[in-house]
C-alpha cells in the first residue's frame, strides 16, 4: 500500500506532507480501486510537486548553481558554493520538501552554537532562498522555508564560555559514535575548527614535520598547523579524509550528533553522581588555546596555530588564566619574536 494511502475502520484515507506539516482526508470508499484513483486526484491537487517527480536538496541545489553559474560572476557562484557545502551538513541527501521551517532554524541554531558569524549565517540562508524561489519557479517546491523565519533567529549574542572540567570532557568525548570520537578529540589537541578539521585530508597531513597545511580555511587564506603526538594519534592511517563519514565523504551533522553525546554523558554523570558540565564541540578549540597558554605557549605561535586575524582575538584567552599564568604568557609574547 502507498505511504500516502491507510484505511481506517474500512474507509481509505490520504496523507500527505506539506511544508512539513501533515494533511488527512478522508477518501469517502472502501473500494481500494476507487481509492487510489482518489489519491492521485488529491496529490496532483495539494502536492506541492503537482505530479512532477519528488527531489531531494542535493539535486534543486545542485541543479540550481549549474543553472545560476551561466548569469552570476564566478567570485559569486564559489562563495555560494561555500554555502552550499554547510547548508549539506545539515540537509545532503534529505527530500526538499524536508527543508521546512523548523529545519532552517535548527540549522541557524547549529551554526551559532559552532560560533560562526550571523553575517555568514545569513551568506547561507540567501543561497538556500534563491535555491527555493528557482524551485517554485518550476514547480518543484511549495513555499520558501526562508521567508518564514523571523527577525529573532538571526539575533546573536555571543556565548559565554564556561571551561568544563576534565571529566566532562572526557565523559562527552567518549560518549560520541563514530568517526565524531577521534574527530572531537583532534579538535582538542590541535585547536582547529571544526570545519578545518572535518574536510582535513591526509594528503594535507606531513608526519613527519608534524604539521598539517590548511587551504580552505576561514579567512581563505593558507595556514599550517602543528600537530601534537596527542593530534597525531587521531589520525587514521589511510584514507582520503582523516574523518570521513560511513559513505567516505567529510563527517557531517558533528553539531548535531555532538548532542546527543552530551546527553549521553549527562546521563553518565547523573548515574555516577558527578556534576557535568555541557560544552558546544567549538568550545575544545578554546580548550586548547587556554591550556596552551597555561603550558608555556607564545600568543603570537597561537595566533598563528588558530588562524586569527588579530593578536586582539588571542589575548581573550588571558582572562581564563591564572593572573601569574598571563603575566607569564605576556612576558614570554614579549620575548619571542612573531
């Protein structure tokens, strides 16, 4: 029987999703013949697809930039392709009638809650808007799922670190499935960013220098980065990506499955009678800058180790020292050429 069809009390009856909310109605027969000729009056009537064929986000975006590569200046078409790439975090290989509402707003809340800007939030959010309107265009889609959020979602306030102790950690770390194990645990021991590290390739990896080089990094410009032993060790010994997904592509949705570690491990703490304290996966990126300041690091190394554009962004980590461990870090900044 087709999904859109299911009878109740011998009555046939249709359903079917629209913009993510789901419509019922009654087919008024008991004849299964008559019923499915009635289901197809009501699909081509309330689909949104109006009899054309279901597709799925990969192909309307895909298909989208192909067709907006021939009319826009090619500078545009890679930062919407930029876009595109983290829009398939969260939606690569889900239906496009998938892409509601609430969807986008878990996107923007994912997006935050890794730290990234709301002007580059809303970079994304302008490529999955015209994505929609060129599906509406020709007939693919329903609404556009970007003109339904409000002006509240894209507020941003920056959020408060609170450094979580060790057990948590460790307890959050452990708790993750997958390649998001390793994939955390080099975040903290290399002071990456999560995107830096998901799409890292081995071939990007020299173990013998101990250094990785970033080409695609935030600021679009090349970084290399010291790998510690602790780094090193995260890293499989062949592969494409250092952190490839069951299908071999870069992780995806770490964000996402990052939560369900962290509620994992509140249950672990609850059952054991310890504290735990939640932390976003960004938050092991400042993890490491802090403890390598406490360690003996330089500010301007860190700097460089982190990809910042300013020595301002590294000074931050001061205020998460001891007042002898930043006098210490700032006399040693003094010393140390850049």
């Amino acid at each position: 029987m087709s999904k859109n069809l299911y009878q109740r009390g011998g009555v046939y009856y249709a359903r079917l999703q629209v913009s993510g909310a789901e419509r019922r109605v009654s087919l008024k027969t008991t004849d299964r013949r008559e019923a499915e000729r009635r289901l197809k009056v009501f699909l081509t009537e309330n689909s949104p697809y109006h009899g054309t064929i279901r597709r799925s986000f990969d192909d309307v975006v895909g298909d989208f930039l192909d067709e907006a590569s021939s009319r826009l200046k090619p500078k545009t078409i890679k930062r919407y392709e930029v876009s595109a790439i983290q829009l398939g975090n969260k939606f690569s290989g889900k239906w496009w009638d998938g892409v509601t509402k609430r969807a986008v707003v878990e996107y923007i809340d994912e997006r935050k809650a890794d730290g990234v800007k709301i002007p580059t939030i809303r970079r994304d959010l302008t490529v999955l808007s015209q994505a929609a309107e060129w599906a509406m265009e020709r007939g693919i889609g329903g609404a556009n799922p970007v003109d339904e959020i409000g002006k509240r979602q894209l507020r941003y306030k920056k959020p408060t670190f609170v450094r979580p102790n060790e057990q948590s950690i460790e307890a959050t770390i452990n708790a993750a499935y997958g390649n998001l194990t390793p994939l955390a645990r080099f975040l903290r021991h290399s002071g990456m960013r999560l995107d830096e590290a998901a799409t890292l390739r081995l071939e990007s990896v020299d173990r013998a220098r101990k250094v990785a080089t970033l080409f695609d990094t935030k600021n679009r410009r090349s970084r290399a980065v010291t790998l510690s032993d602790e780094a090193l060790a995260c890293l499989p010994d062949h592969g494409e990506y250092a952190f490839p997904s069951r299908t071999g592509e870069p992780y995806r949705q770490a964000s996402t499955n990052w939560q369900e570690a962290k509620a994992r491990a509140r249950k672990t703490a609850q059952k054991e009678g310890w504290r735990y304290t939640p932390f976003r996966l960004h938050d092991l990126r400042h993890i490491y800058a802090i403890e390598y300041l406490a360690n003996g690091g330089n500010l301007y190394a860190l700097q460089r180790q982190l990809g910042h554009g300013t020595i301002r962004q590294t000074e931050e980590y001061l205020q998460y020292l001891s007042p002898e461990e930043a006098r210490l870090a700032v006399d040693r900044s003094a010393q140390i050429p850049a």
